[in-house]
C-alpha cells in the first residue's frame, strides 16, 4: 500500500503542468476572449500598450478563482479588444493587494 501511495505521488509531481495558451487579442472581440477564458479556465492575453502601442503587454487571466494560487481570489479586470475597449475579465490578484 505504501508502494502505491509513494507511486500515485511521484506521478502526479512528474507530470507536466497544462500549458497556459497566449492569444493576441488584438483584433478579436470582447465576447471571443471571454469565450477562451471559459472554455481554458485560463489564458495569457496578450495587447498592445495605449500610451506605447509599440509596447506588448502580457498577463495571465483566469474564468475564476478555481484558476488561483490559494493566497489569491479572481477580481474583475479589462482588456481592450477590437469592439470594446474595456471588455470585462478576470485576473488573480493576491489577497490584500490592491
């Protein structure tokens, strides 16, 4: 039984972790990103800067807080996507950080 046990967790430390999908939002619409939040539990979002739209900005958004570390909660956040400009996501944010 011990032999079992110990085998269960090597297995499930070993094995990969998902991996995290980018997408460029830039030219989708606030109703597709909000479609790929659902449907991946979590993504990186990728846009470019307004004050430098020269400057990428990446970061990582969630569907909830399932999507968490456990010293973090989901809190809404926004993107700009080709039809809104403050399309409403999700991001982790730890708690007691503003």
């Amino acid at each position: 039984m011990k032999r079992l046990a110990l085998s269960l967790t090597i297995l499930l430390v070993a094995a990969p972790a998902g991996a995290v999908q980018t997408y460029d939002i830039g030219n989708m619409t606030c109703s597709q990103v909000q479609s790929i939040l659902k449907r991946d539990g979590v993504a990186q979002l990728r846009y470019n800067s307004k004050s430098n739209p020269s400057l990428p900005i990446y970061n990582r958004y969630v569907s909830g807080s399932t999507f968490c570390s456990s010293r973090s909660i989901a809190n809404l956040a926004t993107v700009p996507t080709r039809d809104n400009p403050s399309c409403r996501v999700k991001i982790c944010k730890r708690f007691g950080d503003r």
